[in-house]
C-alpha cells in the first residue's frame, strides 16, 4: 500500500479547505452554460479560469483547446520517473441551464453553504468534482515530500458535455498522442449513497434512431381506401410491437450476440448493495417494475441491453375525428448496449430487421445518430484496485461496486487511447443533477480531495507491477 501518511493528508487538506471552497465558489459563479448560444463567452472564461487555475496550483503545462464549439482545458505534470503510470482525468467544465425562476431557493449562480452542503449549479455536476483533484494533488505532494505527481498526470475537461460531446471523440482523436495514458480516470460520476460509498466499473454504450414510415403520398379517406392500402401508422405499431418477445428480451435477431455476461462475483456484490426498490420505483415515478426476465432490476439497467421506444407518432393527433390513413409514421428508438455489443452491428441489424416488416407501399427511412460504445474495467484490474483502496482509506469503510445504466463519453477515451476507464466520484443521488437546488455535500466532496491525495501513489507503487 502507498506510504502516503493518512494524517499528513487531512491535516492539509483541512488547512487548505477555505481557500479551496472560495476558489470553487469563484468559478461556480461563471454560467457556463454549453447549450445556450448567449452563454458562449462564459464557457470560454470558464475554460480560461480553470487553466490559469491549473497553472496555479502547479501545473507546468495547462492550455486551453479550441474545438468547432466550446473549448476544452488540458492540463499535465510530468512524474519524472520514467518507469511511473500515466493518468488521464477526465471531467467538463460547462453545466446544465438554470434560473431561479425553475424552483430554486437561491440563486444558481451564486454559490451558498447551507447544513453543509454547497448549492450551486455545476457544484456536483461537475466542477465539484473535476476541482477536488487540484487540491488532492496538492496534498498528496506535501504529504509525501515529492516536488511532482507520482504518476505522469494529465487532465482533459471538456467544454460540451452537457450539449452531448459533439466534438469531443474529433478532439481526442486530434490530441490522441498527447493523450495517451495509461488509464482514464472520470469524475463526473457518483456513489450509491453517502452511507455506502461505491467505485462504478462501467457504463452503457447507446445507439439511437429515427425511423420514418411513408405510405400514401398524402392523407387519404379511411372509408373509400381503408382496407385496401397498407397504414405507415399500423406498420409503426406493429413494429414496436415486435421489439420484445413475451419475455421483455429484445427479439431483433442478433441483439445479444457477443455481450460479456454478468459475472456471478459481481452479481453477489450487487445483492449486497441496500437496494430497496419500492423507493427506487418512488425515484422513478412508476408504479411497477418491469423488464428481461430472470435479471433483477439493478442487473436490468446496469448489466442488461435495451430497446426503448423514446417516441411515436403519425396520423390526426387533434380534438375529434378525422377518419385518414396518415401520409407517414414515425418511431424514435434507444438501445442501451452493453460491454461485448458494437454500435454498427447494431444499426445492421435494426435495418435488417425493420426491412424484413415492411410491407408493399411502405417505404421506411431510417437514420442513426452517432452512437456511443459501452465501456466495462474487470473488478480484478490493477487500476480498479488501487481505486478502491484509495477511496477505503479515504472513507475508512469498505468500498462496493456498482455500474451506470447511462451512457457518456469516456467510451470515446476508452476507444481512441486503449485504456482502461476507472470512474472516481463523490456525489449522491440527493444532488439534484440537472434539476433546481444542485449540490454537493462538502464531507463528500473533501472525501474526493483525499481519495484523489492517495491514489497517485497507490497507482505508481502497483500499476508498473501489474500483469
């Protein structure tokens, strides 16, 4: 284990608590709003506050990244030790909109302490937990007498995350040799809850698309042609109908091939896991739970792929009748991947499978988006372990595991550099990502600042060893 001293760790970090929380109030304080054009300007001061930041804390190289939309922010600290890991910390630096008017009690902008816990947006998604690592550097310097990292560290934070990462896999791709490393370390994730602090192993790939259905080259009267001339809107139930077989799997011939299963190690460690579901349904406003037979609901949505009907439509929609056949339908669908599935085969598919439902006078136009791949770390990874030591001591409590039903860009990490993904955060489901009120409890948020302390030396004295 690394010999960083535990108490040298927290006696700085306490030292430095004021001036760390008055630095993460100064930049919460910039709306760095991705998705709304007006905010641009503060996007790009967030990007240059944080890289002025950086520098700061000791950050020999810290430059701000022009992409075709907002900027990212790359930072790096040599080791100086030629045999030493490299760590690439990813996180974004712009956040959800918000406005006093949508619920909250203060101002979103202007960051407040109320019972400790910080109230601001961005405070856990995710400029909380991108900033803990400055000072968790920091202490793990002074606690360990070393003048660098004890990894070749690296950070890449991102500007566009909350507008969906469009640029994000071209600008790794661009940077990928200044990139590479040896493992990808997210903070912009959570745990289980504050009482059962938890290292999530992986998340969802997605694919998604729209499928639209032409029949008749205009509305036409159901009277003179019903029955006689196929009905897009039909043809649009129909399929989704034919989605699932009478046990929720997905019944698209070829969706499961090559999926890695749910091993039985983790398995148990998820029963272990306080999961109560009645207030999991409470959290999801539903009244029953349903899905793939033979799974729990905990394996459904972190182990399991999915087809979701995200959206449906076609014909008269207004008050009373109007007795058409509809011109066109249309069907939005969503499929969560898991590790082992490849977006494009799943696209080949779904198109082999909707032209195979077609009928005569049906045309089917079917477009994907750009989709995300899933990304899974085995329990036994060196890095994974050194993860969950780290955050142990830091916590002084076991640490569980868990895995995230979403999906993001670290799939994009994971892909251009051949890395591992290792996800570290500190946040609860109590704060209020994208919603009024966000916070961060500041006993959670310095947890990260001394996981983060740790995990450097934990790396560097394991990983050159590991197989």
């Amino acid at each position: 284990m690394s010999q960083t001293p535990d108490s040298a760790v927290r006696t700085y970090i306490e030292q430095h608590r004021a001036a760390f929380l008055a630095d993460l109030a100064e930049w919460l304080r910039i709306p760095s709003v991705s998705a709304q054009p007006d905010h641009a300007p503060d996007v790009r001061r967030s990007a240059d506050w944080l890289a002025a930041k950086l520098t700061e804390t000791g950050f020999p190289t810290a430059e701000v990244w022009e992409t075709p939309g907002a900027p990212a922010v790359f930072a790096e600290w040599p080791a100086g030790d030629p045999g030493a890991p490299t760590v690439l910390v990813y996180g974004h630096h712009d956040v959800q909109p918000a406005a006093r008017a949508d619920g909250w009690d203060s101002d979103p902008f202007e960051p407040v302490v109320r019972e400790d816990r910080l109230y601001a947006r961005g405070a856990a998604d995710d400029k909380g937990q991108v900033f803990f690592h400055t000072l968790g550097v920091r202490a793990h310097l002074a606690a360990t007498g070393r003048t660098a990292p004890a990894v070749n560290l690296k950070l890449l934070i991102e500007g566009e995350e909350e507008s969906g990462s469009p640029h994000f896999r071209a600008l790794v791709e661009q940077h990928a040799e200044r990139l590479a490393a040896d493992a990808v370390i997210v903070s912009d994730t959570g745990m289980w809850s504050e009482d059962t602090p938890t290292v999530c192993t992986g998340m969802r790939g997605l694919a998604e698309c729209q499928i639209v259905l032409h029949g008749p080259d205009q509305d036409i009267h159901s009277g003179a042609f019903g029955g006689a001339v196929p009905n897009p809107a039909t043809v649009a139930a129909r399929l989704v109908a034919a989605l699932h077989d009478e046990h929720a799997r997905v019944a698209i011939p070829g969706f499961y091939d090559g999926i890695v299963e749910l091993g039985d190690r983790e398995r148990q460690l998820w029963a272990e896991l306080p999961f109560d579901e009645s207030s999991w349904l409470r959290e999801a406003h539903s009244y029953a739970t349903e899905g793939e037979a033979g799974h729990t609901t905990l394996e459904r949505i972190w182990a399991r792929p999915t087809a979701e009907v995200n959206g449906i439509g076609g014909g008269y929609q207004g008050p009373g009748s109007k007795t058409i056949i509809p011109s066109s339908a249309l069907l939005k669908l969503s499929f969560r991947l898991v590790a082992g599935q490849e977006p494009d085969h799943i696209e080949k598919i779904v198109r082999a499978w909707a032209a195979d439902r077609m009928p005569a006078g049906i045309r089917a136009e079917i477009t994907f988006l750009p989709a995300t791949r899933p990304c899974l770390t085995p329990l036994d990874h060196p890095g994974l372990q050194s993860l969950a030591r780290a955050m142990g001591r830091a916590f002084e409590s076991p640490i569980r595991f868990t895995r995230s039903g979403g999906s993001g860009p670290a799939a994009d990490l994971q892909d251009v550099l051949a890395a591992p993904v290792l996800f570290l955060g500190i946040s609860v489901p109590s704060d209020g990502w994208h919603a009024p009120n966000e916070k961060v409890e500041l006993g959670l948020l310095l947890k990260g600042v001394e996981t983060s302390a740790y995990l450097w030396g934990d790396l560097a004295e394991n990983w050159r060893h590991a197989p």
